[in-house]
C-alpha cells in the first residue's frame, strides 16, 4: 500500500522537517484515480528533474520509454535515492524495450535497477508471508550510526525479504531483521536458520552516476502502510532522508515522526487499495 505509506511520509518530510514534498501515483489514466494495478502510468515522472531525492516504492512496474527516461536520467544524474520494500523489484520490463535493464530479472544490468543501485532484487519471502512478522535489530557495531538515531523500536507486520550475503559494493547493513513467530510485535523470535544469520532489512550503499557524481542510497525491505505504524521505522526513514542528502548533522536524538493527520492504513494485500481515490485526497491541508 505504497499509496497511502508514501503521502504519509511526504506529509511528515513536509510539516515536521520542512521538505518540499510531492507525491506520485499509479493512475488510471481514463478515470484519473489512483490504481495500483495500473502498472504502465506513474503520471509526473519529470519533477524527478528538479528533485533532490527520490524516494521509490513500486513494484514490477513496466512504464511506457518516456517515463522511464525520466528515472533513468535521474539515476545518471547521481542523485540520492531511498528505496521502500518492493522497490528491490521496482520494474519488470520486456527485454526488446529500451529501459529493459532496469527490469528485476535483467542479465544485461546483472538484477535491474534493484541489484544495481539499491543492493538487491527480489529473491524471496525469508520470513513466511503474513505468518512471521519482523521486528528490526540495529547491527552490531552501527548502533551510532545517524540513520538509526532514536530507532529503538522497529517492528512489522511484514516478512523478511532473503537478500544475498555479502550485499555488493559498499553496502552497509544497519537494521537486520528477527522473524518473529507470530503476527505480534510480543511474539519470540523463531529458532533455526531463519535467524542465524538474520537477513539485513536496512542497509546504506553508493552508487556512481554518469557523470562520476557518487549517490548514497539507503534501502529497506520492510515499509509497507502497514509497517509505518511503527514510530521507530518511520524515524529511520526521516532520518535516513536527512542522511542521503548529506544532512546527517542536522538529524536530531529524535526526529519528530508524528503522523500529521490521522493514519489507519489498509492491509497489505493484491487488490486491496482503497477504490475511487484521486491525488488530491492525499492532499497535505
């Protein structure tokens, strides 16, 4: 639920951090409503140009070439980038179409832009899927590290997502991932292999553009709607926009993470967004 995770968090940048935020959606381009399972129009892709960061939560998107230009040219530009979740598998893309290495599944840009640039694509679920919840554990040795700053609680309902150990490149595990047994944040951990070693579920990497320029990039594989009830996963978020932005001094001990407005997502599910929902009632008043 992407659609109402990412308004969320833009309002929270905006209000409580003083960002300028804007939001994109998966449209219907007939009836102008928010539809996620449109996965061929994400409408306005050309702010990316004047962006600062780019914060990316598809998942197997196969957008139309002009679309994609505009994320491709982002990504050359070396500019900044956080990666929610399915973001690992951003784009499925048919390989006789121009953006195709962008695709999870690409030979020519060894897993997509997932692999390339976040750190991962899509492996498997490494916790069983709406059965083991993840609660997050800082990584030894990054406790003072400034992304996970006030980041005490993490927990989700989410699963853990298997990545592949070592992360390439400069990758940098932050929060790793417990499977817990049950659906509670009360609930043990689980015994055997799926905890040792624990997955990571947030880790910092780089990633050098075009023109040289070396981007910093921060992914995490738990961020669904639902995951964001939990106040310390929103804070490393916060935070971890600060920190790619190479503002990191400017992170306090606890980032106001406040919700601006109510927030009660839906559940994460295929088919279960909201119907009949426009950009304009995710609007910040």
């Amino acid at each position: 639920r992407s659609e109402e995770a990412l308004p969320m968090l833009g309002k929270i940048l905006a209000k409580r951090h003083g960002f300028r935020c804007t939001v994109l959606f998966a449209i219907d381009p007939e009836t102008g409503e928010i539809d996620p399972l449109n996965v061929t129009n994400i409408a306005g892709l050309e702010l990316l140009d004047s962006a600062d960061l780019m914060i990316i939560f598809t998942r197997f998107r196969n957008l139309p070439d002009e679309q994609m230009a505009c994320i491709d040219r982002y990504v050359k530009s070396g500019k900044p980038i956080i990666g929610l979740r399915t973001a690992t598998h951003a784009f499925n893309i048919p390989a006789d179409r121009a953006f195709a290495r962008y695709s999870f599944n690409s030979k020519e840009w060894d897993g997509g832009f997932g692999r390339q640039i976040l750190g991962e694509t899509w492996i498997s679920h490494h916790g069983a899927h709406n059965k083991e919840s993840t609660r997050g554990v800082i990584a030894p040795g990054m406790e003072n590290h400034p992304i996970v700053r006030g980041c005490e609680d993490i927990w989700g309902p989410t699963d853990v997502y298997t990545v592949r150990l070592p992360l390439p490149g400069d990758s940098q595990p932050l929060v790793l991932g417990q499977v817990l047994t049950g659906m509670s944040p009360h609930d043990p951990p689980l015994s055997g292999p799926k905890n040792d070693p624990m997955m990571p579920v947030a880790w910092t990497k780089t990633y050098q553009g075009e023109n040289g320029k070396v981007g910093r990039v921060f992914t995490t594989t738990m961020g669904a709607a639902v995951d964001l009830k939990s106040e310390g996963l929103r804070r490393l978020l916060v935070n971890a926009a600060y920190w790619c932005m190479g503002m990191e001094d400017k992170i306090p001990p606890r980032a106001d993470v406040e919700t601006v407005g109510p927030y009660e997502p839906s559940y994460f599910g295929f088919g279960a967004f909201r119907k009949g929902l426009r950009p304009k009632d995710y609007a910040m008043e």
